[in-house]
C-alpha cells in the first residue's frame, strides 16, 4: 500500500503534462486568430470580386475599383 501511495503523489505532483496542455490552448489561439483574420478578409474582398465579375460579364465597361 506504501508503494501505490508513493506513485499516486509522484503522479500528482509531475508537471510533464502541463506542458502540453499549455501547447493545445496555444494552437487553438492561434488557430481562431487565423480564422478570424480570414473571415474579415473574406468579407472585405468580396465587393471588390463582385465588381470585377460585373466588369467581366458586361465586357470590362463597368469597373468599379472603389473601396467603400
């Protein structure tokens, strides 16, 4: 029973594992971060694709370089 005892408080008191769980939340920051970024890009670049859509359909008479 001392045995078992003397593993359980090893175990608890190792700090190996912390590590990776800081790396696990670090990677999903990162990872929302970059989806964020691409979500606002996105957002932001689909007018300016629309406009040179139009333009190509209608012939190239219509661009519309605008950022507003």
């Amino acid at each position: 029973m001392l045995h078992i005892s003397g593993c359980l408080r090893a175990f608890i008191g190792s700090e190996s594992g912390a590590v990776t769980v800081d790396w696990v939340v670090l990677t999903a920051a990162v990872v929302g971060l970059g989806v964020g970024v691409v979500g606002i890009l996105i957002s932001g670049t689909a007018p300016l694709g629309e406009s040179i859509e139009t333009s190509l359909v209608d012939g190239g008479n219509s661009l519309d370089l605008s950022f507003d």
